[in-house]
C-alpha cells in the first residue's frame, strides 16, 4: 500500500466511535432551536404556564450572559487559527509548485486550467445567488430587528466597508500600493488587513521556491510543520462545534424566530444548485471540447473517484485513487497525472470557492449588510485564494470563511453569529463540493493530457 492510501486509511480507521460530528452538529442546532422557541412559548410572558422570564427582554438578557458566551468561546477559538493557518497554507502551496522559471508549458496550462475553472465557478455562484436571495425571505420584522442589533456598530460597519473598498479603488498603481503592508508583523495581528497577509504569503511562497533547494528546505519544513499543527488544532477545536452551534441558534431563534432557518435551508438548496451548475455548465463543456470526451461516459469512467470524495470529504484522502483512475481509466499519462493531480488537491478548489461566496451572500443579505461592486470582486478574488488553503479536515474552511467575511466588509460580530448559523449544513455541503473539487482535478488532468498530445502549436515551450 502507497503512502498517501495508508495516510488516508489511517484517517479512517482514526475516526471516534459513535456519533460522527457533524451529525453532533446538527443535533445541537435543532436542540438549540427547539430551546429558544420553548422557552419563547412556555417560558416567557406573565401568562406563560412556567414565568421564568417576565417578557422576552429577560429571556435575551440571561441568554446573552449565560448562553451565548458558550458560542462566542467557539468561535473566538477558531478564529485564533486564521492568520498561521493563512500564511503557511499559501506560501507552502507555492512553494509545492517548484520554481515558477521551471514550471514551462505542462505547468502554466494547469495553473490556467485550475484558475479559470475557479474563477467562473465564483461567477457562476453569484448570478445564482443574486437570482435566487435565499436571505429575502426573511420577513421585514426579523429583518429590522437583525438590523436592529447591530445598530450600535453601524461605525464598524462603515470603516469596514470602507477599507474593503480602498483595496480596489483608484487606478492601478494605487491599488497596488494600497495592497503592500509597511509591516507585515502589524498586518497579521489586524483581523481586518488579512488581504495584505495573502499577499505577502503569496510572495514569500514564491520568493522560497526561488532559493537553493537545500536552504529552502528547513523553512518549507518548519511552515509545513506549523501548518499540519494548526489543523489538527482546528480538527480538535471543532469538538467544541456542537456545542457552539447550541448557544449561538438558540440565540438566533430567540431574536428572530424561525425565519433565519427558512432562509438557511433555501441557502442550502442554492449551494447544491451552484454545484451541480459549475459541473454541467463549466466542467462538461471543457470536458467535451479540450478533452474530446462525452461528460457522461467520463463521469462513469471516475465515479470511484467522486463516490470516495463525496464519502470522505477529502480531497486529499482520495488522491490516490484519483491518480489511479486517472491512468487505467482516462489514458492520463503517469508524469502528467503525477504532477497535476496532486497539484489539483491543494490547489485547485472550485466546490469550496463557491460555497464560500454563496456562504457569504447569505450572511450579508440576512444580516443586511450591503456588497457593493468592489466588495463583490474582493469577494471573487479572495474566495479563490482561501479556497487553496482550506484545510482538509471537517470544518478546515471555517477560519478562512472567516478571512473572506472580514475582508468583504462584514462585521466581527455578525460573522461569528453567522458561520454558527451556515455551520449546521455544513457537512452535507461539504461531502458535495468536495466531489466536484476532484472532479475538476481530473477533468483537468486530462484535459491537459489531450493538449500534450496533441502538441498544440502557439503555446509556450
């Protein structure tokens, strides 16, 4: 057995007995529901059966000092992961790459593949968004009063907004300037300039595949060992989801009532249909005219590949199988899928770069905070970058959901409440986008197969 199959058995066999998380997830978030509305209905009020709470203002006060720190304790430990798990995910992902003068032609036309895949997956994700709404059907009330709470931030709101903007303001020089952090150090220790951290991991990463193998090679090691410990920080922080997830949707019930969970299951509907979308719209034709292949005989020859990422929701676990398959069933050659393929695993995440946009549509629409057109290409741009370094263990996209949410202009405050709100559907969503992230692999495997061996004239050597 190879290396990366025992690496992804181990992960199986590693798993606790019992419960799976996430369906300890979704427990808690209906507990946490059906809580709020009983104490709402029984609880509350001079003629409730059982007064605990003279009116609703008392329940939200014993709430607020009792229950939702148990919620705000989660998130505020996930969120200490964001800036290392950002900086190493990104540069050692560059630096995997190798050389960028060494890359030539195999590499330049997978990068292009991966990149474009992504960023039409994300567009893709927004007409579907702005189309649908699942956020409007929360009625006017719970909407004012979603408003209403935040009002004592409209300040925050504003700055925040506002430095979203600036990234992508005024001409080009100036954005790049605007870009640059005078000090990096500074930079990652503001929740809010994490855009200057990508950047700067970006170019570190790049700048160390640069130097000699053998004085590079300490620094990957440390950054790699820094990275692996932040997620199995993450993997163990999230034993705490459940009961995170408990506080924060009791507390949302609470507030709003049960509108919000209408709108989140509609949220839900709309990230399997942007899914599904991105295969037929933009993966299908790709397949059909640069890889001479019909999408259905395709998906049959690597339906042991989608079946075993929809299972494990890892890209990672199922690499070897997607490499395997890639060779006996598409005719990849063994070079081109032993460098794309594993390439595609860290870097090429269209699944989790639409999830990601629609998760923060609907946050912002529920919450009523406006993304205007910079905010939206911020959004583009970034989801794509977070979406290499997402972690692969259940919950890993967490703290970068994160990232992308402060860098759009949404508020601390309503991003914590949020990702607690979108965390109850996550693993289904989870197990989907990750089938699509292989199927992009392979569907770009052999797509760059097919232009190798074709030899296509006008491409650079």
């Amino acid at each position: 057995m190879s290396e990366p199959e025992q690496t992804a058995k181990d992960e199986v066999d590693s798993e606790p007995k019992g419960l799976k998380l996430y369906t300890k997830i979704l427990i808690g978030m209906v507990v946490g529901a059906l809580a709020a509305m009983i104490c709402k209905q029984l609880l509350t009020g001079p003629d409730a059966s059982l007064a605990l709470f003279a009116d609703l203002d008392a329940l939200l006060r014993f709430g607020e000092r009792w229950i939702e720190p148990i919620g705000s304790l989660f998130i505020r430990a996930i969120i200490l992961t964001v800036v290392p798990l950002v900086f190493t995910s990104i540069a050692t992902g560059m630096h995997s790459l190798g050389d960028p003068r060494k890359l030539g032609r195999l590499g330049g036309r997978t990068l292009l593949v991966f990149m474009s895949t992504a960023f039409l997956g994300a567009c893709l994700a927004t007409a579907l968004y702005m189309l649908i709404q699942p956020g409007a059907v929360i009625s006017a009330e719970t909407r004012d009063l979603l408003a209403a709470q935040f009002s004592d931030q409209a300040g925050s709101k504003m700055a925040a907004a506002g430095e979203a903007r600036e990234y992508f303001s005024g001409s080009a020089l100036q954005i790049i300037v605007g870009l640059v952090p005078e000090n990096i150090v500074l930079s990652m220790t503001s929740n809010r300039d994490l855009l200057k951290v990508i950047l700067f991991a970006l170019a570190f990463g790049v700048a160390l595949s640069l130097v000699d193998e053998a004085r590079a090679r300490p620094v990957a090691a440390v950054l790699e060992g820094i990275n692996e410990a932040m997620i199995k920080l993450i993997g163990l922080l999230m034993k705490l989801a459940p009961y995170g997830v408990t506080a924060l949707v009791f507390m949302v019930v609470a507030r709003f009532g049960l509108d919000v969970l209408e709108a989140l299951a509609l949220y839900t509907a709309v990230v399997l249909l942007a899914l599904a979308a991105h295969l037929v719209v933009v993966l299908f034709p790709l397949v059909r005219l640069l890889a001479g292949l019909k999408p259905l005989a395709f998906m049959r020859a690597i339906r042991e590949v989608w079946i075993t990422a929809f299972s494990t929701s890892s890209s990672a676990a199922t690499l070897p199988t997607t490499i395997r398959v890639a060779e006996e069933e598409l005719d990849v050659p063994k070079p081109i899928a032993g460098f794309v393929l594993p390439l595609g695993a860290t870097v090429n995440m269209d699944g989790t770069t639409i999830y990601q946009v629609i998760a923060v549509h609907f946050v912002a629409q529920v919450w009523g905070v406006p993304l205007d057109g910079s905010a939206l290409l911020t959004l583009v741009l970034v989801a794509m970058l977070m979406a290499i370094g997402a972690a692969g263990v259940p919950g890993g996209v967490i703290p970068l959901l994160y990232v992308v949410m402060v860098t759009v202009g949404i508020p601390e405050a309503v991003v914590g409440t949020g990702i607690a709100l979108i965390l109850g559907m996550d693993r289904i969503l989870d197990m989907c986008r990750s089938a699509i992230n292989v199927v992009g692999d392979s569907a770009t495997a052999v797509i760059i197969s097919r232009l190798e061996a074709r030899g296509e004239p006008g491409a650079s050597p």
